[in-house]
C-alpha cells in the first residue's frame, strides 16, 4: 500500500443526480478505506449532496440556465453559454490542471465528456461510472467507444446489459450493482402507508420547474377524484403524498396553486417531526396532499403507485417495484424528449401518457385496479434497475487498487 497521503481520489460529477450517487459512493469509500483521502468536483451546482456524507468540494460550479440539462437541446445548450458556460469550463480545466499533482485516481459519474476532462487535463487512471447513458436507450456511439478505451481504467456501467455491451467490444466494464438504489435511505415507510386502499405519491422535479409541473399534477388528482366519484363499485381511501425536493419550498408552492383553489394548512408538531411540511387542501372535500421534505425513500416504499415527472426518482420508484405513470413536463428537465428516453429506460414498468387530466387519472385507475399489471409493472422495474450495492463493490475495486499500487 502506498503511503496515505498518496492514495488521493478526485470525484467529478456533472449533475445533481450525478452528485447523489458519486457522494453516495465517496461516503462508502471513505466507510471501507478510511486511508484514502476524498474530494469533489461537480461540474453542475454546488454539490450540496457531498456535504453529507463529509466530502469537501474544492470548486462549486454556478448554477446555469438549464439546470444542467444543456445536453437536452440546442435552446438550452445556448441558454446556458450565455449564462457563462464557456467561462465556468475554463475554470475548472485550469483547476485541473493545478490539482493534477494532487490526485492519484479521478472517479468520474456522468457521462463521457467527465472522462475526456480528466484524461486531457487531469492526466491520471479513471474509473468511470457512465450514467448517462443505456443501451436500453440507446448504445454508446463509437466516438464514446473510443473515448472509455482510451481514458478508462475500469467501467461500471447502470445496468447489465450495457456492461455487456461495452465487454464484449473490449472494454473493461462490468455491471457492479446499480448506485441509484444505495442512494435510497429508510427510516420508517409504515408511517405513510395505508392498511387498505391506495397511497400515491407526487415527484414534481427536483429544480424550479416543480412548481409549473404541480399544476398539472394536481389536476390530474382532481380528475381521478372526480373519475372515482362518477364510477360505481370503487370507493375506500386514498392518500396522496408529495416528495418535496430540497432546495423547493412548500409556501411557494401553495402560491403556485392558490389560483386553482389549494391552499396551505401547517403541519402538527408531531407530524413536522416526521417530515411533513404542511397539507395541501384542494378544491373537492376530502382532497389533500400531505407534503414531506427529507424521506423521499419512505416515500417511495409505502406508495401503491407514483406519479412522476422526475429523473432519477421515478427510476429509483420503478427500482424498488412501484407502477410509474410519467407525462412530459413543462420545463427542461421532464421534456417530452427525456421522458420517451425514461420510457426507453424503464420500458413496461412506466406508462407514459399525455400531459391531459383526465387521461392520466384514467391511467392512474387502470393500473391500481389491475393487480396483474402493477406486478408486472414492478418485476420489469426491478428488473431494469437491478439490486442495490454498487457502492461498496465499486469503493471495494478502488481501494483494492491502491493496495496493488
């Protein structure tokens, strides 16, 4: 084993979902190899979620136009060079460059442009997590091919079958579990559940556009109330629960819906100790929307069906065997474009529909009084996530390389 101040790992990340699984892997490293010493570089924000796990950043990037989604358009690539964009990568390459002496290993988690960075500019081994990309999407393009062969010590790719893809055209990849489920922490899901009947849960998005993408998720809520009360035979209780992001606030939401008749009722103090941030009241009686902030995997465990215009979270929902029923959104994450690649993604286990109220709170219907189809639905997700763990087999292999240094 080399010295310990010389087994130095640099984690490059380039978005906020991105920034979860690398810190989610930075924390199991420094769980299983205390001696190696950890930093950050999210390329996209400030990579609040290392904080947590006690990893330090040593450059926070500006949060731009698009969120972090300049790949998603042409329109959003030019929103963001002329909120700086070109400037912010001259920046972190001249960084890279001054940091090269100080890093033994570059952990790169996103797509191939981390890669070229660190291998142009960094100029050390790179272990590479290619989350951007499936071959239940679409594979690698030969240019990606190229770039991993050249720049890539070892690949962990999301899922199985892209890491057989990518070895069997000689690349050292293997599927070592699937990071975005070691993202999920449980505290208590029973607390949300309902013995009977049905438990939903709302994923808006995690950035600004949430609050747009309610709009159209709470009309879809009043559509089903009124779907239910049309039909007969189908009664019982149904508990909706919205999964607040972080950096989203709950007063500026019920500002969003006040026009359409919502408004804010504050938590109990036992409820703000679980979480919840206040209720949501609609305009049908009975209709309400508990949200919650900090237990977005409780959440998830205890919902019968999720309704979701969110990237990584309607994955993780589809991982641990939730029915998603997904429509495009309004802002530049939850495009029409992302959402048909999630679809390609996950395959059965989402129901893309249109972004109509009716429509989605048929769906919403079809699947929750179809037990046939919700199983199949969550065994196809649980499929094309696969099982939890790559973390510590991935922070295993780099410590491991190290003690063979």
């Amino acid at each position: 084993m080399r010295k310990m101040t010389e087994a130095r790992v640099l984690i490059i990340s380039n978005g906020h979902g991105e920034d979860q699984i690398a810190a989610v892997l930075g924390g199991k490293l420094a769980e299983v190899a205390p001696e190696v010493t950890i930093r950050a570089l999210p390329l996209v924000g400030a990579g609040r979620a290392y904080a947590q796990y006690g990893i330090p950043v040593i450059m926070q990037a500006e949060e731009l136009p698009s969120g972090g989604f300049a790949r998603n358009s042409l329109r959003n690539l030019w929103m963001d060079v002329k909120g700086g964009l070109l400037g912010q990568i001259a920046s972190q390459i001249q960084l890279l460059r001054k940091i090269r002496p100080e890093v033994d290993l570059a952990v790169c988690v996103g797509d191939v442009y981390l890669i070229m960075l660190a291998g142009m500019f960094l100029k050390k081994p790179v272990y590479f997590l290619p989350t951007a990309k499936s071959d239940y999407i679409r594979p690698h393009w030969r240019i990606e091919v190229s770039l991993m062969r050249r720049f890539c010590q070892r690949i962990f790719p999301r899922d199985a079958r892209t890491a057989l893809s990518l070895a069997r055209q000689g690349l050292p990849a293997e599927f070592a579990g699937n990071l975005m489920m070691d993202c999920l922490s449980f505290r208590d899901p029973d607390y949300f559940r309902l013995e009977k009947d049905w438990v939903i849960t709302l994923l808006p998005g995690s950035r600004r556009e949430a609050y747009e993408n309610m709009v159209d998720l709470t009309a879809a809520l009043t559509a089903l109330e009124e779907l239910l009360a049309e039909q007969q035979g189908i009664a019982g209780t149904r508990r909706y629960l919205l999964a607040l992001a972080g950096g989203l606030e709950v007063a500026v939401m019920a500002e969003r819906l006040a026009p359409m008749d919502w408004r804010l009722v504050e938590p109990l103090p036992e409820e703000a100790a679980q979480g919840i941030c206040g209720h949501l009241q609609g305009p049908r009686e009975g209709l309400s929307i508990m949200v919650v902030k900090g237990r977005f995997a409780d959440l998830l465990a205890a919902s019968d069906l999720v309704l979701g215009l969110a990237g990584t979270g309607n994955e993780q929902a589809a991982g641990l065997g939730k029915p998603v029923v997904a429509f495009p959104g309004r802002g530049p994450q939850f495009s029409e474009k992302f959402a048909q690649m999630q679809k390609r993604l996950l395959g059965e286990a989402v129901s893309l529909v249109a972004r109509e109220p009716r429509v989605v709170a048929q769906e919403i219907l079809n699947i929750l009084t179809n037990a046939d189809r919700r199983e199949q639905m969550g065994k196809v997700g649980r499929e094309r996530m696969g099982e939890p763990g790559g973390a510590k087999a991935i922070a295993l292999q780099i410590k491991e390389y190290f003690r063979q240094r």
